[in-house]
C-alpha cells in the first residue's frame, strides 16, 4: 500500500517524510481506528483515508517534534474514523 502512497508524492523529500510517519505511526493510528471502531477491516479503511488526507498535507507537516506529530496523528486519526463512521 505504501507503494502508492509514495507514487502520488512528487518529491524526494516528501517521500521520505511520509514513509517515515507510515513506518513508524502505521501501527498506533491502526490502534486508534480500532479502539473506536472494534472491527480490524474497517479501521483499515479509516486509516488508509487518514493518510490520504496526510497526503495533502505532507509538505506542510514537521516531524522533529515527536510528540506534537504524535498527537497530530491521533487526532487526525480519530476525526477520519469517526467521519468514516458517519458515512
């Protein structure tokens, strides 16, 4: 799935930052999405539209600051599953 993810980013640097957050966050939003949602499929679909909205939003966002990106992550990732819910 990363694969193409990384296909609709345009530049190197991007890449990177967004495989870095897939590789190391994939996990703990997947655990976010499933302790609202209690099916393991769906919160799948919830993060996968978690991180196309991060898609949009990569140039933009900073990752030296852990926590904060971590937070930003959870957020991010309970809006999109409870919108998911909703639809």
């Amino acid at each position: 799935m990363l694969v193409f993810y990384l296909a609709a980013i345009d530049n190197d640097e991007s890449k990177n930052k967004f495989e870095y957050i897939y590789h190391k966050y994939y996990r703990f939003m997947l655990r976010t999405a499933s302790s609202i949602i209690r099916d393991s499929s769906l919160a799948e679909d919830a993060v996968h539209e978690t991180f196309v909205q991060l898609l949009k939003e990569i140039d933009s966002l900073r990752i030296d600051n852990e926590k904060s990106l971590q937070s930003y992550l959870y957020i991010l990732t309970r809006e999109r599953t409870i919108d998911f819910l909703r639809k």
